[in-house]
C-alpha cells in the first residue's frame, strides 16, 4: 500500500488503528433520570487539550447535551461529586497517578 508523502515506512496507522479493550458505559442516577458518562479514551484530543481544572473534564463526559444541561441544574454536595469523578475513574480503568488529565481527577 502507498504511504502518504512517500515515507517508507509507516509505524502507526490511525486509519486502520483498533482499540484492544472497551468498557461498558457508566451510568449514573440523579432526580430519578440516568445520565451516561462515555469513556474518556473517546473523548476528541482537542477536547482533552482545554481542561485545565478537574471539574472541566464533567463538560466532555456526557453522551448527549441533553444529560450535560440537566447534570449542570442540579445543586448536590461536593462529595457526591468526588464520589462521581471515583467510581467513573475506577470504572474506566484511569490511574491516578502520572501526568494526564486522569491524574488530575
């Protein structure tokens, strides 16, 4: 197969790159209405690149606009929220240590 811009040898193709390992979604209940959390590894990189605060991160998290507004009305105590950032970064398998976004949840 020909290679872009002529280079011999091509070490990563992200055309044809497949994932080795899914999770199943996280889902969360509050006011009685599922909301679902989607892996982090699907988020777009760009996404990933303007999060500077851990918080930030619940903005790329949710599977539809609809679930990101209604999560955003509702008033619950910070350590509801740190249970939430917990249990999604120990679900989706995300270290808490290192230099990424992860470690910073």
């Amino acid at each position: 197969m020909p290679n872009p811009e002529g280079h011999q040898k091509i070490n990563l193709n992200l055309d044809t790159l497949e994932r080795e390992q899914t999770y199943e979604p996280f889902t969360i209940s509050i006011q009685g209405r599922a909301l679902v959390l989607v892996d982090p590894k699907e988020i777009d990189w760009k996404d990933l690149l303007d999060i500077e605060q851990p918080v930030q991160f619940l903005g790329h998290v949710f599977s539809s606009d609809d679930d990101k507004a209604f999560f955003k009305k509702q008033n619950f105590p910070g350590w509801k929220l740190d249970a939430i950032i917990e249990q999604y970064t120990r679900h989706y398998g995300l270290s808490n240590s290192g230099g990424g976004v992860a470690s910073r949840l």
